[in-house]
C-alpha cells in the first residue's frame, strides 16, 4: 500500500499518477481535515472506474490506517505564497513533518519515506533524524521537479521530443540548485552545440526561479 499524507492539490495529484501507473492497488490518502480524504479519494475513483484501472484509493483522517504501509509520501504541511521563499516555511513545516513522520513511525514502521513538504531538504533531513529509519530508506523528491522543470524548458527552446532530452540537475530544492547545461543532451548530443551560451543561461534562471511564477500564477 502507497500512503499519501496531505490530501491537497499535490497530495491528490499524487495519488492520482501512483494510481494510472498502477504502482500499486492500494493508495490510502491521509488528512486531519475531516471529509477531505474521503471526498478526494470517492472523485479520483470515479476517474479511474471510467479508465478502467483496478486501484482502490481510500481517504482517512486516521494515521493507524497506514498499517502496512510499502511506501509513505509526506506531503503535508503549509504551502508556499506568493512572495516567499520555500525556507520561510522552515519553522511551520517543522513541526508539522516531526509530528506526522512520528505517527509513521508507530504505525509504518517498515516503510520507505518520501518527503516533499517544503523546504524538502531540510524536511527530508527532520524525516531521517525524526525516524531513526536507515538513510537509504528517506527519499528526498525535490531533484526530480526541478529536472522535470529544467527538461521542458529545454523542450520549449528546441521543440525536440521530451523522451529524447538526457538531463540532471544537482543540490538542493531550492536557490541553491544547479541545473547543469553543460551535461544535457539531446538525442545523445550535448546541448551546448544546439543552443547559445545566452539561451543556456535563460534555461538555468528560469529552471531555478519558475517555481514563484507557478504559485503567483495559479
């Protein structure tokens, strides 16, 4: 069973990817706010009956559901504003992930532990010391939205198909990442020979910066 603890727009949407690509056939969405799990996971059922796909999701505000959890995502928390930065919800999210990753140690105690609550490397961090669990077993995301950002924008300045743009992107979620041009590729050839120097340095600000554009957006 997949556990998503945060029943909100990042909590739905990631229970909705887990269940098309059937990872697995159980999704429990967890939540203190009464009716909110139940009502996502009753919508987000009615989708996948219509598509066909045998994943129950179930909605609880109950953390002794999650027996028997295989993987918890933490997506709890408060969510950035228009404005802030993701370490100006250190002090809130704090508190809120030691409590939350405290009920999955009582209750999940065999679990792998994804974090994505903001700031994520921190909150990964608090997740490893809060859980005592072993450091291969607490799976910071945040690398892997900052690629996906990173990759489109790349998709935007070549028109090249997604599944052939190679990419990574290095430290932490946040003003100190690192998308690196200078390793991305395109069909196997490396993206510095296909754009200018001036492009490459748009693609690496807007990599870090969109995120604020996002939330001030929607």
């Amino acid at each position: 069973m997949i556990t998503i603890i945060g029943a909100g727009k990042v909590g739905g949407s990631a229970a909705l990817c887990s269940a098309i690509k059937q990872l697995d056939d159980q999704i429990l969405l967890l939540d203190i706010a009464e009716g909110l799990p139940q009502g996502e996971a009753m919508d987000l059922n009615h989708l996948l009956s219509e598509q066909g796909i045998d994943v129950e999701i179930k909605g609880s505000n109950n953390y002794e559901d999650m027996k028997g959890s295989d993987i918890v995502v933490v997506v709890a928390g408060a969510g950035r504003k228009p404005g802030m930065t993701r370490m100006d919800l250190l002090k809130i999210n704090a508190g809120v992930v030691k409590d939350v990753v405290g009920n999955i140690k009582k209750y999940a105690d065999n679990s792998l532990i994804i974090p994505v609550t903001n700031p994520l490397d921190p909150m990964a961090y608090i997740t490893f010391k809060t859980s005592g669990f072993e450091k291969n077993r607490v799976f910071g995301m945040g690398g892997m939205l900052d690629l996906s950002r990173f990759k489109q924008f790349i998709h935007e300045a070549t028109n090249s198909p997604r599944k052939e743009i190679d990419a990574i992107v290095i430290g932490e979620h946040g003003e100190n990442m690192l998308p690196l041009t200078r390793l991305a590729q395109i069909s196997g050839k490396p993206l510095p020979t296909i754009l200018s120097q001036e492009k490459l340095d748009e693609i690496f600000t807007l990599t870090k910066s969109v995120a604020a554009e996002v939330i001030k957006l929607k």
